[in-house]
C-alpha cells in the first residue's frame, strides 16, 4: 500500500494530519495557550520592577499596589486562557478520536474477513476502544500545555540574555548535565519500554481469550493449565515493567536534581561579576528571579516523552487497521445486467489472505513491530500454504436451486463465503450477470446476496433493529411482515417488550431456533434474489425444524437458492447438486444422475438413508 511505505510521522504530525475540520480547534487553543504564556511571563517583569523599586528607594505605597494588581489580573488572565485553551484541545481531540475511530471500524468492512479475524479480537478491540481511549487527556492536554512548556523557558532565556549575556549561559549550565542523564536514561530504557508494551499486550489478550473461553476451559477441565499461562503473561508483564522502571531510575533521579538546580552556576557566577562591576546588584537579583522559573516547565515538557511515546506506538496500531489492504471494489458503478453466479476455476487458500494481512500490518508498523501481531494459519489450523480450493467451477442460474454437498472440511463453507465476498478469490473468477465481483460496487452486491450462516450474529439492540439490519430503511410493519413470514411473530410478541426486548450481546437471552429464525427474517427484509443457506445448524433443534423448513421456503421463493447440504434428503430436488471433495468438484447434477454415476454422492445417500433408517 502506498500510505505504508512513507515514513510515519510524528504522534503529534500525525494527529493534525488527521484532524481536518477540527484543525481550527486546535489552532485556537494554541492560540489561546500563547495568550496565557503572555499571562504567565509577564508577572516576573512586575516582580521585577518591585525589586527595582524596592532598590531605587521608591517609598511610594500605589507603586507596589499597582504592580501587586498587575500581577493579580496576569494571573487571573492565564487561568481564564488555559481554561479555555483546554476546553477547546478537549473539544477538538474528542471528535478527532471519535473521527479516528469511525475511520477504522469503516476500515473493517472493506476489509476481507480474513484479515480481520487474522487479528485477535482482543488486541483489535484494545486498540479501537481502551488504547485510542487512553490517549484522550494526554493528547488533548499536550497541545496547549506543550506550547506553553516551550514558550515561557524561551522567552525568559532571551530575556536575561539581554540583560547579560554571561549570566544567560550560568542559568542554562545545568542543562548539558542533565540532558546527559536525560539522554542515558532514554537510551536505557527504549528496549525495556518496547518489551512492556509486548508483554502487556499479550496479557491482555490472554485474559480475553481467558474470559472467552471460560466455558471451553471449566468443561473439560482446564483451569488449572489455563490460568497458569495467565499468571504466567501477568508476571511476564510486571517483569517488563519492573525492568524498565530499574533501568530508568538512576538516570531520571539525576536529570530531575541536576536539571532545575540553576542556583548553583546562577549564583557564584553573578557573585563574582557583581563584585568584578561588571554586573550591577538590580541585575543581578532580576537573573536570580528569572532563572528560578527557567527549568520547571522544560522538566513538565520532559515528562511528555513517555506519553508521546505511548501515543506513537499507539497511532502505529490504528495507521496498521487503516493501512491493511482492502478488498479492491469500486465505489460505484453500472449494476451487473441479471443474477447469473459463474465460478471459473476458483482457487483459494485461507493462509494467503492472512499472510498479506501480516505483511502489510509489519509494514505500516514500522519500528514498532507489537502493533499488529496476527495470529499466523499455523496458530489456527496447521501449515501454511495449504490451498483449499483448486479450480472450482460451477453455475448457478438465475432463479435455481444449487446445493454443496461433500464430506465434512472438502471446502462448502469455503465457496459459500467466496460466493458471499467475505473473502477474494487467490485465483480464476467469481462473476454475477457476467460480470467479476471484483468490479461490482460492495453495496450493489451486499444488495443481491443474503447469506443465511452458522454463525446468524445477533447485536445488543432490540428485536426490531436486529431484524431491520436487513433493510435498514424498512417501516415496522414491514419488520413485522417479514418477522411473521419467518414464524418469529408469535415468540417474540411473548418477549418481555415484544419486538422491543434488548437481545443479549450474541443474541445470548434467544434460543438457538429462535436466533436463526430472526436471522432468517433479517434476509427476507433484505429480499436480496440470491440467497445462500448454511444449513449446517438450521436443522439442529427439532422443535424448530417445521417451522424453519417452512420459512426458509418462503424466503427463497421464486429466488436463487445456494444450499450447503448437509442431509442430502433436503436436496433431492435441487436442479443442480456439486459434490465437493478435497477442494475440488467431484460431481454434479440432478440427485439421480449423481446417483447412477455411481460415485461420492451414491456412498454419501446410502449413508444418509442408513442412518435415517436407523434412526
Ligand atoms: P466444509 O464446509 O466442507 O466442512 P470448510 O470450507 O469449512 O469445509 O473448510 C475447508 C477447509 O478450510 C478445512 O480444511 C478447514 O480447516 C479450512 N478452513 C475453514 N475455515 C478456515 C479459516 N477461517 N482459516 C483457515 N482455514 C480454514
């Protein structure tokens, strides 16, 4: 990608690169923050002149009032600027978070799904809601105070420049010094920084999948081995962070002694060239005053390191989400003429989309090799490399009824979610009314195919909503309609606030049957003319199966139906069945031409019909 290969920017840089409209807010508060600078530095000038006075012998009483009122508004004027200064950086940092965000989660849908779950849902999570979370306050503190922190050192180092030259050099003396440790002590610590970060994040991974999968884990007993590795990543990361506070320690203590300690050049130099008359008393006592003030806010915009670090490592993981290629589709385009599907010698290989999604986030995340660790095939299924489908070829007719069928793991799944544009084709073509779904606008082909799968997601929102996904502009008696056509009407109206009851997250308060059957009135709303079954769990709960055989016959009417099969007596009379094996098809035609080829399918109904018999 192109964005990948430019050098990343600084965390700052790289906010305002992003901050567009909201650009204008952060000017103001760098402006206001200025302001306020003006406020802070100008009440040493008033000190200044009361000492002035004090020496001339000025016994005037208004003269001090009105340097000591002087110094009162200054005050109340910085705090009136930083206060607003603040407030708009807040203001501003909140919408170009919030900005960032919607950019990423945006980012996710055009995405392949395979890059997506590449990444652990933990660390995707962590970065788009606690990690862009965590930088709020530093971010939006950082751009006023930072101005302020810079301005008032600079200004007062000029000042007593003027005033003499020699005395500009004694209160910076300590600074070399203390930039030595400051320097040693960033140095030491960036390895240690690095692998706090590494080991943080994978504890926190861990203890999601931990959470995730506490029912896995109680059931066949594995707390104890589970938990260890917990432990052992929670101790991994408390190490890391030790180690880093240790190696920093030294150096830091040194720089924060060193650094503010201006008195001990200021005041023998000054001394001496007092009493050499080459620096007059008044002088003498401004530099004193001056430079008491020099060194704090330099120490504060120190203290910023660790947070901009944070922040860039930060910023690293988002510009990985938004750099990770995308499925390459057109944003508009002439709708494809008819629903003929082509599939024309498909390859695929799952290890592929995730080896590019790993390569590209390595390379958008340079010099910070933790933004985006995915999970490798090898992590998930075994060796790499493994093509899972190998020229498949088939045609699906407007209007017809194709079913897969195959042995368990021979690749159905697989072409559905092809057919489905969860994931691109590594090879041969995909086409709709002639056309490669590669060039077909991503709303102009979610529009034509609903997919009906195992996993029928349900979001925390009401019923209603969760159906109305499928159309989003549908009237509530349109959701209604399609919620009575999928045999959902009577058990929801038996919900607590009928179609208003809250679903759990994953659909988790709803039965199995019933979670399917709103998902299959979700695809009726959406009325796409190519449905794709996975019947796979449709038929699991016996209960549910007249009612779901029912509306999912209503569902496909008059419509392209592609059934994945998994008992061959619901297919019998489809128009077209493939039989898939080892990612390659085997077979295909009508039930009894695949019958009397005497092959796969005849073993797999034999099969069929024996455990029917049985049971
Ligand atoms: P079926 O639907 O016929 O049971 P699938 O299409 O689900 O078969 O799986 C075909 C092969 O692809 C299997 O070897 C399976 O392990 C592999 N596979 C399925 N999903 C993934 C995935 N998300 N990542 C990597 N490999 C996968």
């Amino acid at each position: 990608m192109e964005a990948s290969k430019k050098k990343s920017p600084s965390p700052i840089a790289w906010v305002l690169g992003q901050a567009g409209s909201h650009g204008e807010q952060f000017a103001l508060s760098v402006i206001l923050a200025v302001l306020g600078v003006a406020f802070s530095v100008a009440p040493y000038f008033a000190v200044v002149g009361i000492v002035k006075g004090l020496m001339a012998g000025e016994r005037n009483l208004s003269y001090y009032l009105i340097q000591a009122g002087l110094i009162a508004l200054m005050w109340l004027g910085r705090v009136l600027c930083h206060a607003f200064s603040t407030a708009a950086s807040h203001r501003a940092t909140f919408a170009v978070l919030g900005e960032i965000r919607k950019r990423c989660t945006e980012k996710l849908t055009r995405m392949p799904l395979g890059a997506v779950l590449a990444q652990s849902s933990g660390a995707l999570k962590n970065t788009l809601i606690e990690r862009i979370d965590s930088i709020e306050t530093t971010l939006a503190h950082i751009v006023p105070e930072f101005t302020a922190n810079l301005l008032i050192p600079v200004i007062i180092t000029v000042y007593i420049f003027t005033i003499d030259w020699r005395m500009g050099l004694a209160s910076l003396a300590t600074v070399p010094l203390g930039m030595f440790f400051y320097i040693w002590m960033m140095a030491t610590s960036a390895g240690f920084y690095q692998a706090t970060i590494d080991n943080t994040k994978a504890l926190n991974n861990t203890a999601v999948e931990y959470i995730n999968g506490i029912q896995v884990i109680k059931v066949f007993g594995k707390t104890k081995s589970s938990y260890e590795r917990f432990v052992k990543d929670a101790h991994a990361a408390a190490g890391a962070f030790i180690g880093w506070m240790r190696a920093s320690i030294i150096p830091f203590t040194f720089a924060m002694v060193v650094m503010p300690a201006t008195m001990v050049s200021v005041l023998p130099i000054g001394g001496l060239l007092v009493k050499g008359g080459t620096l007059s008393g008044q002088d003498f006592i401004t530099v004193i005053i001056l430079s008491v003030g020099l060194i704090t806010p330099l120490i504060t915009l120190m203290s910023y390191s660790d947070d901009i670090r944070t922040m860039g490592t930060i910023f690293g993981e988002v510009q990985a989400i938004l750099d990770a290629p995308e499925q390459e589709r057109p944003a508009t385009g002439d709708a494809p003429k008819g629903n003929d599907l082509k599939l024309e010698d498909v390859h695929f290989s799952y290890a592929e989309v995730v080896a590019k999604a790993a390569t590209s986030g390595e390379d958008s995340a340079k010099g910070d090799p933790a933004a985006v660790k995915p999970l490798t095939v090898e992590d998930r299924e075994g060796p790499r490399d493994m093509e899972i489908l190998h020229g498949v070829s088939m045609e699906v007719p407007e209007g017809s009824f194709v079913a897969l069928v195959g042995p368990s793991g021979s690749g159905k799944s697989t072409i559905a979610r092809l057919i489905a544009a969860l994931w691109d084709v590594n090879g041969g073509s995909i086409s709709l009314g002639g056309k490669d779904i590669r060039d077909i606008s991503q709303e102009a082909y979610a529009d034509r195919v609903a997919f009906v799968s195992q996993d029928n997601y349900l979001f925390n929102m009401t019923v209603r909503e969760n159906i109305r996904l499928g159309r989003p502009g549908a009237t509530d008696a349109e959701v209604e309609a399609a919620a009575r056509n999928s045999g959902c009407h009577e058990f929801i109206l038996g919900l607590e606030h009928g179609y208003d009851t809250l679903v759990g997250s994953s659909g988790g308060h709803l039965s199995g049957g019933e979670r399917q059957r709103i998902s299959i009135a979700r695809a009726m709303l959406k009325a796409a003319p190519i449905v794709i079954l996975d019947e796979a769990t449709a038929y699991t709960d016996p209960e549910n199966e007249a009612v779901i055989q029912r509306s999912v016959s209503k569902l496909t009417a008059g419509k392209t139906l592609i059934v994945i099969a998994h008992r061959l007596s619901t297919v019998t009379d489809a128009d077209r069945i493939y039989v898939v094996n080892d990612g390659a098809i085997e077979d295909s035609g009508t039930h009894e031409e695949l019958l009397s080829h005497h092959g796969l399918y005849e073993k797999m109904w034999k099969a069929h019909m024996e455990v029917k018999d049985n049971g």
